[in-house]
C-alpha cells in the first residue's frame, strides 16, 4: 500500500498483512495503470491523468528519490491517505479547533479485494494519524454505489452525515475518543519503521 504524507516521507507502518510506504515516483507507472480502469475512476471520483501529469502529482507528495527494491512495487496493492482539513471557523478559539483528517482507502488489485487488507490498511492509518498527527475527527467521503466501503465505514464506528446526491456522494464521520483508539488497538498490530537505510 502506498501512503501518501509528507511526515512519513521516511517511515514505514507495518502491519500483520500490509505495509505502508511513503509515495514515491518508482510507484507512478503501476498507480497510473490503475487509475486507467473506469471502475476505479469512478469508485475514487477521479480523472484519468497522463503519465506525465501522474508524476507531477506524485512530486506534488514528496520529493522524487532514485528507485529502490523492484519488489515493492510487485506488492503494491494500493493507496491509502489522510488530508488533513481546514479548520472550520477562523475566529475560533485555538482550544474549540477540532483536527479533522479525510481517510482515503483504494484497493486497486482485484485479486486482493475482499481480503481485509483495506481494512487493516485504513485502521493502521486511522491510529497514525491519531498519534502523530493529533487527529481528533476523521471524516471518509465515498460514492452512494461503493456499498463494500460504507459497509466498512460503519463497521469502524463510523456515522453517515450527509449525502451529495448530484455528486453521488456520501459523507461519515467519527469523533476520536479512548474507546476507539483502544478498539483500534485490539484490531491491529503495528511498527513504524525507517523507511529508508
């Protein structure tokens, strides 16, 4: 799995059945085959991009470093991020700011779906950036017909907040408190790794 953020451009988080790895352009030529499927266009709501265009975004997440074990990107199986979100009301107090994160999950392989890697992948993602980067609420947007992810969504504890029909979009939400940090932590099991040598 590849994890996009800047604060782990030098860490890996190991799981028991996934890894993630910081995004970097020796993973562009496979993320780019996958975005060519119109399934996976139309599950992430995204655009097809030119090889070209592919590594500028992926420049845009880190800085482009020499290629390394061609065995990682036999593994990849997909792509996992956090956006962080702006926050709402500029004229609140420091203390009534809640960090909000946008988690993202893409199983790209069709022979690793269905799995609990997306699972595994998100939660060890949810609990990174609870830890490190002080997310106190997640948000996950996903499309009305993607029924497996919000199926997943509301299995993790999250609640649905909105729908954006002419977007076909649905909108969950999860506020972080002790009791799904600790459920989080009975669900999985992790190391952060340097990611480099």
């Amino acid at each position: 799995m590849v994890a996009k953020m800047r604060i782990n451009e030098n860490l890996k988080i190991v799981g028991s059945n996934v890894i993630l790895v910081p995004y970097e352009s020796k993973h562009v030529p496979k993320y780019h085959h996958w975005m060519k499927s119109p399934e996976l266009q139309e599950l992430t709501a995204s655009e097809p991009l030119s090889l070209e265009e592919e590594y500028q975004m992926q420049k845009s997440w880190r800085e482009d470093e020499d290629s390394r074990d061609g065995d990682e990107i036999a593994a990849l199986i997909g792509d996992t991020n956090i956006f962080l979100q702006p926050n709402e009301g500029d004229d609140a107090d420091d203390e009534d700011i809640v960090k909000t994160g946008e988690i993202e999950i893409m199983i790209a392989e069709q022979t690793c779906r269905g799995k609990r890697y997306g699972w595994e992948s998100t939660l060890l993602m949810l609990h990174f950036g609870i830890k490190h980067l002080n997310i106190q609420k997640y948000k996950a947007i996903t499309k009305d017909t993607n029924a497996k992810a919000m199926q997943m969504f509301t299995k993790m504890g999250f609640r649905e907040m909105k729908r954006v029909p002419v977007f076909q979009e649905v909108t969950f939400e999860k506020l972080v408190d002790s009791e799904w940090i600790d459920w989080i932590e009975r669900e999985i099991s992790l190391s952060i790794e340097p990611y480099r040598s």
